[in-house]
C-alpha cells in the first residue's frame, strides 16, 4: 500500500505571497552592484510593505531596477541582498536572497511604528 501525504495547501502560492506582510512605507535605498562589486550608484525608493521574504518597493516608473542589488532601509545601516521578482510601473516587488531574521523584522517594523510612519 503505497504512503499517502497531505499536499501541501500553499503549494501553488508564489513565495512573496506566502509570508506575512507589514506595511512600513519607509523610505529606502536600492544600491546597484557595479564593477568589482562597487556600490557607489543607489536610487531612492520607497519600501511600502516587508515580510520576512521580501518586500514591496515604490519607485519611479521611468527608472530602470536591476535584477540584483543591496536594498538600505533607511535608519538602518545593514544591506539587504535582494533579486527582483517582477515589475509593475512604479510597484517592484522583490525577493530578500535569504529570509530576513525575524527579530531584525520585528525591529524593523517597530521603527516605523515609534517614528509615526
């Protein structure tokens, strides 16, 4: 008699839409790496959502977003590595390369909360 497992529910869920999503709309860096891993070009955006996964960015629409790059929240002096998943006129969602901690999520999220934004 062969083994029966449950599927998994979720399967079909992208992952971006699988973890919980905070609304912080903080401001950010995106912060391109150039050559021999230079990063002194960066683009101003808005990070209007942050999950332990990824988040969801707000930039001008006329301004190309590489595939690749470090993201700065502002306030907080870590870079987060992080691969575009898909663009929509000014709404880029994307994907943090590993899963963020959840204590840096948790600080994260209350700087937005103690700043009022």
């Amino acid at each position: 008699m062969p083994l029966i497992m449950d599927r998994d529910p979720k399967q079909n869920i992208p992952p971006d839409q699988t973890f919980e999503k905070f609304t912080i709309d903080r401001p950010g860096k995106i912060i391109f790496v150039g050559h021999h891993l230079s990063t002194n070009t960066h683009l101003r955006c808005l990070i209007r959502t942050i999950s332990l996964y990824g988040a969801e960015l707000e930039v001008s629409p006329h301004v190309p977003v590489p595939n690749n790059f470090f993201l700065e929240i502002l306030g907080i002096h870590d870079e987060i590595g992080c691969t575009l998943i898909r663009r929509e006129e000014e709404k880029v969602t994307i994907g943090f390369n590993m899963l963020i901690d959840s204590e840096f999520l948790h600080h994260v999220i209350r700087l937005s909360f103690e700043t009022g934004q």
